[in-house]
C-alpha cells in the first residue's frame, strides 16, 4: 500500500460548489476508484489560500495513473474544470508530495 498525497487548487468562490460535487459523487466514479486500487480517499480545503490537500492509499501507483484512461475519469475531470485550476486535458493541476513523516 502506497499513501498519496497530492495538492490543487479550486477556484476563489467555488469552495462549496467542489464539495458539493464531491457529497454528490458518482456511483460509476467511486467504483473507478476503487477498481483501480485506490481507497481512504480525503480532500482538505484551505480557503485561505483555495488549496486543496488530498490523501489516499493506493495498491500500486502504475496501476492508479491508468484510472486517467478511463471514460469515466474523463467524463468527471470535465465536469470539475470548470471550478477548479486544470491542465489542457482536463485534469487538474496537481503537485505529488512526498511522504516525510507516518506513524501507525
């Protein structure tokens, strides 16, 4: 199990719009996630600064960048880009951090 921690950014006035998006979750979305071996999945708000922290666990990195493949991760990346900072292709502009600290 790999943690993940990764940070973007949601737009200035689009705070409660992304969560309530998010308490709105696909179905289709969720399962994606997990099939691709993700799970413990959390996003954190700072709206100071409109940076967003997320923290998931997941079984194999190599295994959860191919869930950017699928329809459905494409399909939710449009329907996000609208309120949040993305690249070209949809997907949101997000910076990997790198673990520094755990304890069980």
């Amino acid at each position: 199990m790999v943690r993940k921690g990764i940070v973007m950014k949601v737009y200035e006035g689009f705070h409660e719009e992304y969560q309530r998006r998010h308490s709105q979750i696909w179905p289709e979305m969720v399962n994606m996630i997990h099939e691709y071996g993700a799970k413990n999945y959390s996003i954190f708000l700072d709206k100071e600064t409109n940076t967003l922290f997320g923290y998931l666990e997941i079984e194999d990195e190599e295994k959860w960048n191919k869930s950017s493949e699928t329809e459905i991760c494409q399909k939710w990346w449009a329907y996000m880009k609208d309120i949040m900072k993305t690249n070209a292709d949809n997907s949101p502009v997000s910076v990997d951090l790198k673990e520094v600290f755990h304890m069980d």
